[in-house]
C-alpha cells in the first residue's frame, strides 16, 4: 500500500504558542486538509530573529518568544529564525528567508521526513524563498496567494519580478479568490497551473448564539450595535465605520460600535471617535482569540467590513455562520464571498455610504437563520478535496520523474 501523500508547509504566516494568532486562517486549512486523513505534513514557519524577550518590546518580544521547535494541534511546526534588515529589508526578504529555512529543510529530509511537495503561502517573500528552496532540494512546489502578496506588494518592480519568477517555477499556483487568479494570469501564468481554492469556515466554531446572552456575556449594550473586526491599521477602514455612527446618530442615537483587533492606528481611531462625538458609543474590546469571536458575531446587528484591501475575508463568512448580516465595501474577493440576502456590498467607500447600507439593512433585517444558511454553503470540503487532488497528482509525478 502507497503511503499517504507528505506536505510541508512553508510560510511566516503561521500561528505559535507566542502568537496563536497570527496567521490562524493558513493554520486552519491545513487543519481541515488533515481531517481528510489522506496527508501528512509537517510545518516550517521561520521567524524573524530579534535579541529579547522583554515584554516592553511588545511584538517583538513575543517573536522573540516563539519556540525553535513545537506541536500545535498535533502538528510539528519548526520555526528557524531569519533576519530583516532595515531600509533593503524588502528586497533581500527572500534570499534571507531562505537561507535560514535550507538547512532545517535538509534536516528533515536527512531524519525520513521525504516529503512530496512544498505547500508555500504568501507570495512574497515566502513563495519567492519557498521556489528557491523548491529548486535546492528537487521538490514540487504550490504557492497559495491570500491578498495582499498580489494586491500590493507587486507595485514594487523587484518584488513583482521575482514574484513572476516564482509563480513561473511553481508546478501550481492557488488564489483564495479568482480576483487573485486574475493577477496571476495577467502575468501570462499557464492557465493549467492556476487554480481557485476559497477558504471555507469553520462552522462549528462559527454559530449563532443568542444575542442577548452574548451581549450580557460581553458587557456591552446599545441598539443596534455595529461590529469591525480587523488589525488597526488604515487600510481597514476602522475610522470609516466611525463616521458612519457619526451618520447614523439622527436614527439611531443608542447604536453602539464595537472594533475587535489591535495595532498602530488605535490613538487615531479614539482621537476620530472624539471628534465626532461619538466616543462614549465607541468601544475597542483589543486582540480576541479567534476561537471566541463567535460571542462577539452574535452580539452584533451587523456586522461591517470597510476595507480598502481584500484578498478572501474570512471575517465576513465567520460573521454570516453566526448569522449576523454584513456590510462591505467591493473590494478584492469580497463580492465572491457576500450576495443576497446575507449582506450589502457598497462600491464608494465613505463613512455615508456605510451608513446607507446600513440603515438599508437595518431597516430590512434578514433573518439570522437565513443569513447562517447561506454560510453553510462554505464549508471546506470543496478546497479539501481540490487540494487533495492537486497535493497528489503533483506527488504521484515527482515519484515517477525520481524513478526515471
């Protein structure tokens, strides 16, 4: 009997006991892939090198922090540590990132772990580092871009050449929306090696709750209450939300905001919150597990997505398997993730015309049952399968091209 196809998976973004986290949407495919019980697999997910675990160096501290070696959830997980360095830092990612993860991925293949293929996420600097190292050890290589890998960074002319490159090497590229497949064929990829795999959702961990438990559980009143959930930086249009409340006052002067998440932008978004007078009605709960999300779903009327930049928003599908409606701005792959009756997609992305989805929303509720309905035609079934049969094919090659 063959034995089952062998991963590894390549990508700094990957959750650690220091960081649970951080790159939790990567973690978690892997783990519905597993569920299939047809795929082993192992983890690289290096780690920028800093000097101390103080906690005063916030972030740092807790990359500092993050073990050389540990099993999550059952998987083992390696996590080499690389350099950044200032000023060139972006152009040179790749080759530093690679240079650290060679000899543990040698170290691997020397103890038996002869795996099939390279299971890369995040285009650049990992899909760059990963076809490297696909190169030095003879490994099939997919890479899986997630958003802003190909909606950004490709502004950059030698970031986007060696993307280019890499994308050429892979034996397949992955997109979590076709809108990220679309890039890809711009750069005249062979259309055999792209494929769309959205990210599904967890909907076991994702379902409603009653709402007026949740919002006692949380301690949080208000009507309606308004929900963003996302790292506080600009681009996710936190203080766009904040003018919407500003908007929605007239109508609806008890309605609270309610913004999940940390980051740089945090002393902006109160001093915003107090210009428009709407700071009492504003609370920023901070960071929460993703495994507790749910409660904060289900507290919510609805829940709002203003982001400039989108690859596959996995908060919006967690939003809707708790039943709760969203609003979003049209961009990326959200319009492949909201139609219908679970939300509204708005095409200019200002504080008013968040308020008038919202107040068309609210004044039209859907139904939480319908809205949990149409999430559950997102379960990860699909992209398992299709990774299964990409993941073996490319296997079932090299075993015949080593054989040859």
């Amino acid at each position: 009997m063959s034995r089952k196809v062998r991963t590894l998976l390549f990508s700094t973004l990957y959750p650690s006991s220091a960081r649970p986290g951080h790159g939790i949407f990567v973690e978690t495919r892997l783990r519905e892939l597993l569920h299939t019980g047809a795929i082993e697999t192992k983890v690289l997910a290096p780690v920028p090198w800093f000097p101390s675990t103080d906690p005063r160096w916030g972030e740092h501290a807790k990359i500092a922090a993050t073990p050389a070696r540990e099993t999550r959830n059952g998987i083992d997980v390696l996590h080499p540590r690389y350099l950044v360095v200032p000023k060139v830092g972006m152009t040179v990612a790749p080759y530093l990132l690679a240079a650290a993860s060679i000899g543990p991925m040698r170290r691997l293949i020397a103890d038996g772990w002869d795996f099939d293929v390279i299971d890369a996420h995040y285009f650049y600097p990992d899909g760059v580092a990963a076809a490297m190292l696909a190169r030095s050890v003879g490994k099939r290589l997919v890479i899986t871009a997630r958003g802003t890998d190909l909606n950004l960074i490709p502004r950059h002319a030698l970031p986007r050449r060696m993307m280019q490159w890499a994308a050429r090497r892979a034996d397949a590229s992955i997109g979590v929306c076709a809108a990220l497949v679309d890039v890809l064929r711009g750069w005249d990829i062979d259309p055999a090696r792209l494929h769309v795999m959205r990210n599904g959702v967890d909907l076991q961990r994702f379902h409603p709750l009653p709402g007026d438990r949740a919002r006692q559980q949380l301690g949080i009143d208000g009507s309606p209450i308004l929900l963003s959930v996302g790292n506080l930086l600009e681009l996710k249009g936190h203080h766009l939300v904040i003018d919407a409340l500003k908007a929605l006052g007239a109508e609806f002067p008890a309605a609270r905001l309610v913004i999940v998440g940390q980051g740089p932008e945090r002393r902006r978004l109160e001093a915003r919150a107090r210009e428009r007078g709407v700071v009492q009605r504003v609370t920023f709960a901070g960071a929460v597990p993703n495994a507790q999300l749910a409660a904060w779903y289900s507290a919510a009327d609805v829940f709002v997505l203003a982001s400039r930049r989108e690859g596959w928003a996995n908060v919006l599908l967690e939003a809707m398997a708790c039943g709760t409606p969203v609003v979003a701005t049209d961009a990326g792959g959200t319009s492949e993730v909201v139609a219908g009756i679970a939300g509204v997609l708005i095409g200019e992305r200002t504080g008013e015309s968040l308020a008038a989805a919202l107040r068309a929303i609210l004044a039209a509720p859907p139904a939480r049952a319908a809205v949990r309905a149409y999430a559950e035609g997102f379960g990860w079934d699909e992209t398992s399968q299709a990774q299964l049969h990409l993941f073996g094919r490319l296997a079932a090659a090299g075993r015949e091209f080593g054989r040859a």
